[in-house]
C-alpha cells in the first residue's frame, strides 16, 4: 500500500473563512499559549465576535485581592455517611459563600492582553468588522500559519499569524498602502483578570471595567519596541513588543496605539509574553520558518488516517473532523498542564481544569504515536502528589485523591458535583499505562511509578467490604460519570466499577514489573469487586436505581464507558449490547456532551456493530457538530470542547487500528460493505 500523502490529506482541510465567522475563529499557538484572532488576523474586533478572542496560557494565572485570601481549611465540611463513617466534603455553600465562591473562582487564567489592528477611513472613521470586503482567511495547517486579506477602505490589507513553537511568542507581518496612509495602527488593550459570574463558570466576554485594580505599567519604549509589565494583585506577567519603525502612544490606563512610520508599507509586530522577564523578539521570518517547521513535523510524525475513497457522504466530514482535531488538541491539549475544556481559547469554570475529562484531552496522543505529547501533562500529577495524598488522608483513606476540578497548584475546588466524583483517579494508571506501551523501559516505569502506587493505593482503600455479600462496594456518597446522580443515593456505578477493576490490575502489572512484592489486598479487592448491576437485561447506571432509561436517561450514557474507553471485563458482552441498543433508542442525546458519541462509538466497534459506531461517531446532534474551525460545540457559553476532538480521535482510532484483544481484520470498527475505504498508517491499538 501506498504511503499516504500527508500534506495532501491535511491541506485539503485548510479552513478558509470568506466572512467574520463570530462563532468560529481561528488560532495558532504552541501547547503552552495561544492566540485566537478575527478575520483580520488580529484581535481588532474583539466586543463584535460571539467567541472570546483569547491571548491565554498555561503559566497565566490571577487571584483576585492576592493569593490566600480564603483557603481550603476554612470551609465547613458537609459530613456525608460512608458505611458507618463520616466523611466530610467542601460542597455546601449555605452560610459560607464568600470563601465558597472565592475559591471556586481562584486561582484564574488571565486573559493576557488584546492585540488588534484600527483601520481608518479617509476621513478618518473607524472601519468596522461589517465594512471589510473581499474577505479570505487561511489557516495552513501544515505550516501553522494564518494569512488573512481583505480591503479595508478601498485599500487591500494582508496579514499573516504565526506563533513561535519553543517560546510564547506571537509573529505578525502587515502589508497595505493603509499604513503609508497613517490609517493603520495597532491597538493593545488589557481587560481586567476578574471572574464575572458565580455559576457554572466565569462569563466568557472580557472584563473592561473596574480600571483601578490593575496595573500596566510601560518600561523602555523606543521606535522600535516597549515592555509592559502587567500587576494584579500578587500576579505579574511581562509583555515585550517589537516592531518595525513607529511611535507608542498611551491612550489610557490599559490601551496603547502603536502608529507605524509613514515611510512604510509593510509593518512587522511580534510580541512575547512571560511570567517573567521576557526574551527579546525573535524576528517575524524566524517565527514563521520555525511555525513551519514545527508543524509540517508534526504533521509528518504519528498516525494519519485518510477517507478519500469512500462511499458513504460522512466520509469527507467526518475526516475533516479529524485532520482539525488533530490541530485543535496538539494547540490546546499537549501541554504542561491538563488542558480546560475550552483549551487556551477562553475561560470556562473558571480557566480551571477537570481531571476527569484529562483522558479524553490527552489518550489519543498514544492510539496516534504522540506519546510525547502525552507526556507533558503526566508530571504535574508527580508535582501535586504531596496536595493529593492530603486529601486522600484528610478523608481517612491510604495513596493520593486526585482533584477533579483544579488549577495549577492542585487544590480541589468546592462543588457541589465535583467533590464527590471518582472516575478521575484511574485516569493516571490508565495513562502511564499507555506511555510505557508505547516506551516499555525501566525510566517509564520508575518515573510514573508513584503515580501509578498512590493512585491504587487510595482505590484499594475507597472500596468498602460489605460483610453480609461478601463484596467491595463503591459508595455511597459517590456521583458517577453521569453526573446527574445524587452522591448519598449512588453505590456501584456501572462505568466506575469496571475502571477500579481495570486500574488495580495495571497497577499490580506494574508491581510485578517493577519487581515490588505484591499486594494482596489490592488482589482482593479486585478478586471481590462488585459486579455491574444489570435490570431487565441491561445495565444501569448504578446499583441502586432501575429506571436509568426512563426517569435517568440524561448526560452521559457513561454505562457504555465500561466496555468502550475500556476493556469490558466485569461486564457481560450480550448485556451491555441490549444496553447499546436501549441507549441508541431511549437516550435524551440532546442532553448529552461531546465526547459521548465516540464512547458510544468505541462501544459499538467493540461490541460487533461497525454500522452503529459510524452513526454514534456522526450523529446529528448540536453537541456533536464541529464548527468551520473544528471545533466541537456545545452551547452558547460553551462555543468550543476539547475532550470532543479528543474523543473523536479516540474513536477513530480504534476503529481503524482496532483494540488489543479484538478482531485482526482491517479497519474492524468500520462497516466491511464497500462504503468506508479506510487507509492508515502509524495508529497504535488501544486496550
């Protein structure tokens, strides 16, 4: 077979916008930050797009009134009843919403500055976003590079958007007689860093009030650069400019003009951003050849998957879906951090991260030979060890309790869902496991050994012996995946019980690896867990309801979990294939979230029906269409989800490469009538 073309397959994808897409921008960025601009390839019309034009980063990050105004210890803990126990957890705000909120809301991603080009009429009136004409804007995705024209005010106006892959550095080059004309400048603006809202998550618009509680401050402006340096509180960052030949303006507290020279008609501006002092400016050519380089890399290493040839209509969509979303999580999801939902676009609950949704950021960088990309996350789980093992021991169990919703320095945030979920503390073994499939050597198993230890550790310990059945019991109080479940009427979720038996036996594998004695409560506890309820020949989702598809059928169908994103080996295949097909029918998939089409896809390829996974994989449902950038929607104020495209390539994955243990036939997860013709090359089988 012939070897796929690759730049091919991908440019075919290039995005091209012919109109303000408000919903829809494009990016470029590097893993650690990222830059989102409008049609004209900056951020010049940033109140007109309905999608927040983001400049955020990994290291970017503001408490607001300083660093430990309210702390963890100063919650009233609800005390929940855990078979003869107390056990407190930070879900109540009655009484305490101040420190409740406060930390909820803290630490938050900062929105690190707005960088836009003003465009002037003759007469000197500002163009707006509906007077540009002639529109067309291209993202490369082979080089990384965004070019955008348009004409502005008769003239024609060129810009080309790169971010420098090793430093967070933006590069742009304008080109257009505009900025001969003196009718071209570039405005930098910096919003207040403060959350907006107590709910679900911060609004998504930026903050341009409340001038007095931050501080940006201009240091060594020439014609040809300035720093500024950005206070909030007890937070800094720096922000360095470079620019061709022009004249910096201070236009407010917060808003600077940069008028080019005169002389010119090309115009080159990058700027670095740093939580300390940044390096100088590279030089706009070296950002774009390094873009290039970095991207046509990446895009030439690990898997591809091509659908060219294929019958079914689906075909062309569904591999444009995957070509962007390879983009979209190598920009937002392969960096130093697990990823929030919404990547490096803009906030959502806060800028803050869930740990249960790291799988379905970062596990297909393993099923597409990336691992390295995997990677970068995995050593902020060995950073935060000593936060986790706190609140394992503060709860009165052994190991580490991973945080479900978090930031960077790993504290857990109250909630009244979060605190009590679980299905995040097998996500590390499940993904050590995948980095030393893909390395086995002694460094993989000695550097994510602790990990994998304490996790199981606290699993082991979580599990309840229930003396009168003979039996390990998970709760309650427990939420499963399916979130609208409450904490002390849940015990045994289906999905959950299936990811505690599949985690303690990675672990133990590592033990005997490792040459470590074994555990044999870990075996007992494994050897004694209970099985996954099933009523009326289909599984519930926990063990103590059985009306799951008549009064529950909402959210994630996370039942099907057990047998898609993982191996299936508590369940019962004929069950949970009548569990398929009751999802399929009864399911409220209105209700339900991005990445639970391919976990239903992942569990139709495993169970025999390619047909089902297809249609699972593209069902026509609003949070399962993918927007002209390729990114996943969801809802007005969640405009992008990343653990959609992560799933997505998930799915794809197993469906051509196939899983360990399934059958050895090509493309297994595909229907083998003619209609799909699958190439691919690079895939790793999943478990």
């Amino acid at each position: 077979m012939q070897p796929i073309e690759r730049k091919k397959l991908v440019s075919r994808h290039n995005p091209v916008l012919r109109q303000p897409e408000k919903m829809a921008p494009l990016s470029v960025g590097n893993g650690e930050m990222a830059y989102t601009v409008d049609v004209t390839g900056m951020q010049s019309y940033p109140d007109e797009y309905v999608f927040p034009l983001g400049t955020q980063s990994h290291w970017g990050w503001h408490s607001t009134g300083g660093r430990n105004v309210h702390t963890l210890e100063q919650l009233r803990l609800e005390p929940f009843d855990t078979h003869g126990r107390d056990v407190g957890y930070p879900t109540n705000a009655a009484g305490q919403e101040e420190a409740f909120h406060w930390l909820r809301q803290n630490p938050h991603r900062v929105q690190l500055g707005v960088f836009g080009l003003d465009l002037r009429s003759p007469d000197g009136d500002r163009i707006g976003l509906d007077e540009l004409q002639d529109i067309e804007q291209t993202l490369d995705l082979w080089h990384g590079i965004i070019t955008s024209r348009f004409r502005a005010g008769g003239e024609v106006v060129q810009v080309v958007t790169a971010c420098h892959p090793d430093s967070d550095q933006i590069g742009i080059r304008i080109e257009s007689p505009l900025i001969s004309e003196g009718r071209l400048s570039i405005i930098v603006r910096f919003p207040a860093p403060y959350p907006q809202a107590r709910g679900w998550g911060s609004s998504i618009g930026l903050n341009w009030e409340d001038p007095d509680l931050h501080a940006s401050i201009s240091r060594n402006a020439t014609r040809q650069g300035a720093q500024i340096e950005r206070i909030m509180d007890e937070d800094t960052y720096h922000v360095r400019m470079a620019w061709t030949e022009g004249e910096l303006v201070q236009e407010g507290p917060h808003m600077y003009r940069i008028m080019p020279d005169s002389s010119l008609d090309q115009f080159e501006f990058a700027v670095s951003l740093s939580p300390h002092e940044p390096q100088a400016c590279e030089e706009i050519d070296a950002t774009i050849e390094a873009s290039s380089r970095h991207w046509a890399g990446f895009w030439q290493r690990g898997g591809a998957l091509e659908l060219a040839d294929s019958c079914d209509p689906r075909a062309t969509e569904l591999e444009r879906r995957i070509v962007l979303s390879q983009f979209l999580t190598a920009l937002h999801s392969a960096g130093s951090l697990p990823p929030q939902e919404t990547g490096l676009m803009y906030n959502s609950w806060f800028g803050k991260f869930h740990l249960e949704m790291h799988w379905w950021h970062a596990a297909h960088f393993a099923q597409w030979g990336r691992i390295d990309l995997l990677r970068k996350s995995m050593d902020w789980y060995i950073r935060i060890l000593p936060k986790a093992r706190a609140l394992a021991a503060s709860q009165g169990y052994e190991g580490a309790r991973w945080p479900k919703m978090v930031g960077p320095e790993g504290d857990q945030s109250p909630s009244n869902v979060g605190a009590l979920l679980i299905w995040q503390q097998p996500h590390p073994i499940d993904l050590a496991e995948l980095c030393y499939q893909a390395e086995p050597t002694q460094g993989t198993l000695e550097r994510y050994r602790t990990i994998v230890m304490e996790s199981a550790r606290f699993m082991a310990s979580y599990a309840v012996w229930e003396q009168e059945s003979s039996r390990y019991v998970l709760g309650p109080p427990v939420i499963p995946a399916q979130e609208n479940h409450r904490g002390d009427g849940t015990m045994n979720p289906t999905f959950e019980l299936e990811y505690w038996f599949h985690g303690l036996g990675i672990a133990l594998e590592w033990r005997r690896r490792l040459g470590l004695p074994p555990e044999p409560q870990w075996e007992h506890v494994r050897a004694k867990l209970s099985k996954p309820h099933a009523f009326n020949g289909v599984y519930e989702a926990h063990e103590l309801i059985s009306d799951t598809f008549e009064k529950a059928n909402i959210d994630h169908p996370s039942m099907l979990g057990a047998c898609g994103i993982l191996p299936g080996k508590l369940v019962d295949r004929e069950t949970m294939l009548r569990t398929l097909y009751r999802v399929r029918d009864d399911w409220k998939w209105e209700t339900s979230w991005g990445w639970d089409f391919p976990m239903a896809a992942m569990a139709a390829a495993k169970l025999g029906e390619p047909g089902l996974a297809v249609d699972m994989l593209m069902m026509e449902q609003v949070k399962n269409s993918y927007l002209v950038n390729g990114h996943n929607y969801q809802r007005d104020n969640l405009l992008c989800y990343l653990p959609g495209n992560g799933g997505l390539l998930s799915a794809v994955a197993l469906m051509a490469a196939g899983w360990i243990g399934g059958p050895d036939s090509h493309a297994p997860g595909f229907p083998g009538n003619g209609t799909w013709n699958v190439r691919h090359e690079g895939l790793v089988r999943r478990l």
